[in-house]
C-alpha cells in the first residue's frame, strides 16, 4: 500500500467555502459558450449516409423547398378527403394553385354584391358535412358551423325557391355563371314583400318545398324542432333587414321593439289525434285539428329580464326566460353584493301569451268515448287568431312542463304537457276532413245527372227507418242546406234549416237524430234533459292556474257550420229553450257574464225531437196545444214534421214485413252464413220475409260525399217569377192561419221557404233555382202548416191547398193514399156488418177515378202499371174494372 499511489491524489482538496458555494446551487449560465466551441473529433460521419453531389447550401435550399411542397401535397390530399361526397369535383378538373380559385371566388363574390347578394351561395368549410349528424341531433345542432350554414342554405332557399334552387346548390357547388335572380323573383321574396307591405311577421313555409329542397333539414326541423326554428327566425330576419332600408325597421326601434319575422311552417305531411299524442312525441312538431272550447285573455309574458343591483345600479342581464320558474342572479359583479334586485322595466323584453283549451272534434271522437282535449300556448302575433267554437288545426311543438298540483294531486312525479303553437289556421271550409279526390268528385257528378237524384237521396236517408218520406225528405234539405246571404255588413241571413220532429212514442224520431249524428259531416247530439242552457250556449268558468274568467263553448258553439241535434226538446226548463233563440235564427250567441262581453259563433242547423203532452198526439187540437212550446221558438223551425201512429192495415204491414226482414237479414248467424257463401261462390237463397235490395238507394258513403260536394260548390240563386210564387203563397197561408187560429205564418216562412228551394237545387247540383225545386219548397211548407191545425181543419186545407201538395212526378203516391183511405172506409164496413178477417178486399175502380178528379188527375191507368201498385198488394182487374187488394 505504501508503494502505491492513490487516484484521488490527482485531485485538489476540497475547501470548506466550495461546499458551501455547492450547497448554494450550481450556476448552469456559467461557461455556456463552451457549448458552442467546435470539437473535431466528434465531426466524423460514416461515408454510406453522406451525399456527396449535393453541395451544402444547395442541400439546405433544397431540403426546405421539398418540406414545403410536400406539406402542401398533404393538404391537398385532406382537402380532397374532406370535401362533400355529392359535390365532389374530378381531380382533372382540380387547380394546381389555389390562387386561381381565389381569383375566381372574388369575382363570384363582386358579382353577388352588384345584385343585392351575399354570400349565402358560398360553399360550406371542406372539413365539415352537416348531413353527418354525430351524437345527439340537439347537441349537434348547437354547434356554430352547423349553426351558421342552417341559417345560409336557408336564406338561399328564401331568395331562390324555386329558381336556380336545387339541392346541388344548396351544397355551394352551384353554376357560378348563373345570375341569381335571372328567372325572376322566387315565391318567398314575394310573400315577404308582401308581409311587410302588411306590416306583418309571420312568413309562412311550406314543408313540401322546404322537404323538397333539403330533406334532411326538414328532417331536423320536425326531429329539433325548438332550436331549428330559432335558426330559421334569425336567417329570414337578415333577408328582410337586406332586402328592406333601414327607415322600414326605425318605426319598430322607436317603440322599443325589434322586428323579428318567425317563420310558421304550413303543410306538415302527418296529422296525429289529441288521443294519440304520447312521450316520443315531445319537443318534436306536430299537426293537429280540434274544436276551441276555452280562451284566455292576452298576458305579457317575460322573454328577456333584466336586473338592476338596488346598491350600485348596475344592470344585470339578460336572462332568458325558458321556465315557468323566475330567473335571479345570485350576485353583483360591480359590487358583488347578493341583492336586492329589482327588475329593470323599461330594458325587459315582454311577448304576447294566450292560452287556448283544443278538444276532439265531435265527430272525431271514437263512440262511448269522452273527448280529450289539450292546451295550446299562442304568442306573439298569433295572437286571438281563434274563438271558442271555431275548427283549427294546429301545427306546433309537443313540450312538457313542471305543475306541482298535478305532483300533489298524484302524489308521484307528473309533467303537464302542452302544444307551443307555430301556425294556426282555421278550416274555413269544414268538410275538408272528407276531402274528395278527383274520381269522387267524377262519380258524383255523374251521379247527378240522374234526373231522379233527389228522389234517390230521400229514399237514400235512414234506410233502415220504413215510411216517413216527409221526415226524410226535410232531413235531406236540412243536410244540404241553404245560401248563406249577407245584405249589409251588420246584417246576415242564416242558410242553415232547422227541423222540428213532434209525434208519438215509436215512431223513430230518435233514430232520425242518430243517423244524421252519423251520416253529417260534423254533428253533435245532446240531450233536453241533460244539457242546460250554458251547456247548450257556453259556459264561464274561472281558470285554475290564472283565476281568470274565462269562456268555454256549449253544444251550439261546437257544432258551428254543422248540425246540432237536441232530442227530449220539450224536456228542457224554459229557461234554458229561452237561451237558444237567438243561436237559432241569428247564429251567435252573446255573453255578458263576469265582466266578460263578447259573441260567440252558433252558424249550425238544429233539428230537434219532442214528444207531445200526455205522450200521444192529439189530433182533435193544434199543434202548440200538443207541445210546451211556446210560438217564438216554434217560428224558428223552418219544417215541422208531426209523425202519428195511425192504424192503417196496409202500412202496417208493410212495416212488419220490413221489421222482421230486417231482423233476420241482420241476424249474426245469417250474416256468417253469406260471407262463407260468398267464399264458396254460391249464395244463400233469401228468405221471402226478407227485404229486397232497393237500386235506388245509394251507398252511405257516397251519400256523404255527395253532400260535401253540393255544400262546396254550390250555390243556387232564385229568379225574380220564382219570388211572385212564394209570395203569393206566403199571402194565402197568412190569411188561412188568421182563419184558423193554428200554426202563426210569420216572415221567417217565407225565408224558409227560399232556404228550401236552394237547397233541392243543391240535391241536383245547380246552379239556378229549377220550378221543380220551388214546388219541393211548397209542399214541405204547406205540408208543415196543415199537420199543425186540427183533424177537422186539415181536411179543408187539403182539398184547398191540393195543387200544392201534389207534385206532377208523385201523383201515384197520392193516388195509392187515396187507396188507401178508399180500402179503410170498405174494412170498416166490413167490421160493423161482421165480415172481418178476409183476406182480399174489391174496390170499384170508378171510386178511385173519382177521387181523382177532385185533384185535377184525368188518367190513372199508368197507376195501374207501376211497380209502386203491385208492391203495395194491389191488383186491377181490367175486365171487371175492380181493384184488388190481397193481405198476405
């Protein structure tokens, strides 16, 4: 070890002070030039990686350029990955420099401002497909591109529907050497001249052109649609803001509103229920019709509140309000104080809110039964666009919202739902829920030019009801209905028919009513007994979240332009019969209850079916003695139609052959039997007690269209003799009723009479007001008045008023009633002499031929051929001159 040197002896002693200089750090600045000293033994390269034909500076140069020419090679690649799939261009048709297209997108742009353009044509950024939804459609929705190309393709579709419009073009992939605006203005830069030339807000869309344009946006607007139509408001606002100067939008500033236009979409393809609306329909769009029962009044509802700090003035806000529940700012951020606040009036924006209560359609709602009926929120210029009565259709957003009493009241969790309007519209023309398509409407104009169409129809009425072809005949004219006439702006003329159906128990008055309930296009049936008279005009009722008074529409309001079908009429409390005499003749109903005075619309039919006092008719007094009904509200029945159950051995029968035929062809077991036999091929042999197929008869369904398109487009007009008829009528049942002391003739007959004659014209589809039509009118006329007096009154009235009973198509049936009457005077004679119970009864035909005369009839013998003689059981028996009647 001694012989031995130490490696650490190279090394100067460590001092105390360079410890302490250690602890302190080490200085890393030090000697940092060293760093940068050349060292030649490290710069030695192997020859393999070396170029040895490039020079250095040349390498450094070269290596720089190829960098960025690759860099720009890699973005042309992504680009061209990036682009729209349908707007793809061939690359044989790319610019090898960016410049030219640069070039060519300012010219475009120059071009488009010395038109009036910007650039809403320009294509979307290369690395974004809007189509390509990801995740959720509401987040994706929200984003700002996505936002702000929305907004552009829709502003396209604004200037240039339908010209230079196409779906290529909306991608910004359009011929650039197009002019917009070459083809003329587009159909939605007209409506919205035309909006603001009324100084309105509200541009309609149509979904259809929208669809057709960009379906997937149309899509996204019926999926999202909250926040697409908020896009869709904010892009037609810079249309018109672009489109109009500035001095169009300073008379809105200087109130303190801004114009903001909100596009309501029109022509939604699908149309659910009220009853059908469920969870997977919220916060989406719907289209849906109902009946307005209940209205609120207009409020202002909060949209942008602002806050003033009570401390320091400074103003907070705004914030919008989304909820029910209000909006406060938990601090300051000058003073940062937590409050008070106050709102700030004069900064807050307000919008227009009204609440409608929509229910089912009466004749929409499924038997047995209760009609559903949902809330409709109306803001901003929708506004008091419906009254209670009224048939809307709704196109709205289905939302949700919180309600503690209904939490409370089900003790579990529940949101009450609602419909945001979006468009309102009214169906002005109510039978388009029948709508017709071209081969109805050729079917039913064929069908009308049967000359015995109107015969057809009344035979066509309550087919299973036998006999009653006055009852059926006025049914017919009340479905048809009347011109409506206005001879100055305060004053109408109703076109609608009421009916009166007054007899005895069993006659059918009630199945009447329950086939037009099914048979009229909107009808609503009621009850005497259980509707009141705010049941049958309209109710006030108070709101229970507002507690505001608010109207809810009877029977009348909602069969408005329809049928309002009341039966057990005599049992209803003369008060509430007093409430619908002026729903009656003028149509309205006014309100004045609870500080609440308006007119509400009752433009409905009535026929209504009473019974008379004691249960049965008697025919030994008039007709106001037989009913509790008092002669104002007689006078606004137009037909009153007396049925009575008389013993008549030719009818009855009749009538229980076609009862008990109509049991048995009705029979379950019989109609299982005709369905496996016409799956076989061969039907069933039909019973003789069953009732023979009338060819006359029209199918229900075609009966209904029919109706519908008389009621659309038709509207017959009287000529100036056919009045001197009516007048001269009206003068001579005036004076028989002065004589009489029956039925009162007022001027509401004589209207009734015009109301009548339109609407036979109607059953024949004319446009004029035919002879034939006003002898219909008459005779239903005379017919009413006479059933309305005595049995000892009407005898003379008929031999009086006989020409105008008699029509000159029907003289058989008159005929066959004088038969009859012949053949009831010989089974009488045969009860006192005791000879009763045969079954054939002989009568002279010169007995017949004389009774004929009496009504101006010269010739029976084409009686005698008819089809009507031999189904009524009567045979003639020329040599003899003797007519047969054989009782089966």
């Amino acid at each position: 070890m001694d012989g031995q040197t130490n490696p650490l002896d190279q090394y100067e002693p460590v001092e105390d002070e360079v410890l302490e200089e250690e602890e302190e750090g080490e200085d890393l600045m030090e000697n940092m030039e060293r760093d940068y000293q050349p060292q030649p033994h490290l710069d030695h390269y192997d020859a393999e990686g070396i170029d040895d034909d490039a020079e250095d500076a040349d390498g450094e140069v070269d290596a720089h350029a190829a960098r960025m020419a690759a860099e720009e090679e890699l973005d042309r690649r992504d680009a061209k990955k990036l682009r729209p799939r349908r707007g793809a261009v061939p690359d044989i048709m790319m610019e090898d420099d960016d410049q030219p297209r640069r070039d060519d997108f300012n010219r475009r742009r120059k071009r488009r401002s010395d038109v009036g353009m910007d650039d809403d044509s320009a294509p979307a950024p290369l690395d974004l497909d809007i189509e390509e939804a990801k995740g959720r459609l509401t987040e994706w929705i929200a984003q700002e591109q996505v936002a702000s190309e929305i907004k552009r393709r829709f502003r396209f579709f604004l200037r240039n529907y339908p010209h230079n419009c196409s779906r290529d073009q909306a991608g910004g992939q359009q011929n650039n050497n197009t002019d917009v605006g070459s083809e003329g203005e587009g159909i939605y830069m007209e409506r919205i001249r035309a909006m603001a030339k009324d100084n309105k807000r509200s541009l309609e869309l149509d979904y259809a052109h929208w669809a057709e344009f960009q379906p997937t946006l149309s899509i996204w607007l019926a999926d999202a649609p909250k926040q697409m139509m908020e896009y869709l408001d904010e892009a037609a606002t810079e249309v018109v803001k672009k489109v109009f100067s500035e001095g169009f939008f300073d008379a809105f500033k200087a109130y303190g509103d801004e114009y903001v236009v909100h596009v309501r979409v029109v022509g939604l393809p699908i149309s659910d229920s009220l009853r059908d609306l469920r969870n997977y329909h919220l916060n989406c769009l719907i289209r849906v019709s109902g009946v307005v029962t209940r209205r609120t009044g207009v409020f202002p509802q909060l949209q942008l509140i602002k806050y003033d700090c009570v401390k320091c003035g400074y103003v907070l806000g705004p914030f919008a309000m989304h909820t029910d529940t209000a909006v406060k700012p938990n601090a300051c951020p000058s003073c940062n104080s937590k409050g008070p606040f106050e709102v700030n009036s004069s900064e807050t924006v307000y919008r227009d809110y009204q609440k409608l209560t929509l229910q089912e359609s009466p004749g929409s709602v499924p038997a047995g039964r209760l009609p559903r009926h949902k809330e409709v929120i109306l803001t901003n210029d929708l506004i008091d666009c419906a009254r209670p009565g009224e048939e809307v259709e709704v196109t709205g957003i289905y939302m949700y919202g919180y309600d503690a009493s209904l939490n409370v009241k089900n003790s579990f969790p529940v949101f009450s739902t609602h419909i945001e309007a979006n468009f309102v519209s009214k169906r002005e023309d109510i039978y388009s829920v029948h709508a017709l398509t071209d081969d109805d409407k050729a079917r039913v104009i064929e069908l009308s030019r049967d000359p015995r169409i109107g015969e057809r129809i009344i035979k066509s009425m309550a087919p299973s009801i036998y006999g009653h072809e006055n009852i059926k005949t006025a049914l017919a004219l009340c479905l048809m209905g009347g011109v409506e006439k206005s001879p100055s702006p305060a004053y109408r003329l109703r076109g609608d028919i009421n009916v009166l159906l007054l007899g005895d128990p069993g006659v059918a008055k009630s199945q009447f009513l329950k086939y037009v309930e099914k048979t009229a296009p909107r009808a609503v049936y009621t009850t005497g007994k259980g509707a009141s008279a705010v049941g049958l005009t309209a109710a006030v009722t108070k709101d229970p979240i507002t507690k505001e008074w608010t109207l809810e529409g009877g029977a009348l309001v909602l069969a408005d332009k329809g049928v309002c079908l009341i039966d057990e009429f005599d049992k209803m409390n003369d008060q509430d019969r007093v409430s619908i005499h002026e729903a009656m003749e003028q149509q309205s109903i006014s309100i004045s209850k609870a500080g609440i005075v308006t007119q509400l619309q009752a433009r409905c039919a009535v026929i209504a079916a009473a019974n008379p006092v004691g249960g049965r008719y008697d025919p030994s007094k008039t007709l106001a003695e037989n009913v509790e009904l008092s002669d104002p509200i007689l006078s606004r029945f137009d037909v009153l139609a007396v049925v009575r159950d008389i013993v008549d051995p030719v009818n009855d029968e009749k009538l229980a052959q076609f009862v008990v035929g109509s049991h048995i062809a009705a029979h379950p077991v019989k109609l299982a039997r005709d369905a496996e036999a016409r799956e076989a091929g061969t039907m069933a042999e039909e019973p003789e007690t069953s009732n023979p197929v009338d060819p006359d008869v029209l199918p229900q369904e075609l009966l209904r269209k029919y109706i519908t398109y008389a009621k659309q487009h038709c509207r017959p007009q009287l000529q100036q003799a056919d009045y001197d008829r009516i007048l001269r009528l009206y003068a001579a049942l005036r004076q028989e009723a002065a004589l009489t002391h029956g039925m009162p003739v007022a001027v509401r007959h004589l209207e009734s009479v015009v109301r009548m004659s339109e609407a036979s014209a109607r059953m024949h589809l004319r446009d004029y007001v035919a002879d034939y039509d006003i002898n219909v009118a008459i005779k239903m006329m005379v017919h009413s008045f006479i059933s309305s007096q005595k049995f000892t009154v009407q005898q003379t009235l008929e031999r009086k008023f006989a020409r105008y009973l008699t029509l000159p198509q029907d003289y058989h049936a008159l005929l066959i009633s004088l038969l009859r009457q012949a053949l009831r005077a010989v089974q009488r004679e045969q009860a006192l002499s005791g000879g009763a119970g045969d079954t054939q009864l002989k009568l002279s035909a010169r007995l017949l031929e004389d009774k004929a005369r009496e009504y101006d009839i010269a010739d029976v013998s084409s009686l005698y051929a008819s089809a009507m003689f031999r189904n009524c059981g009567f045979t003639f028996d020329r040599a003899h001159n003797v007519i047969t009647y054989t009782s089966t």
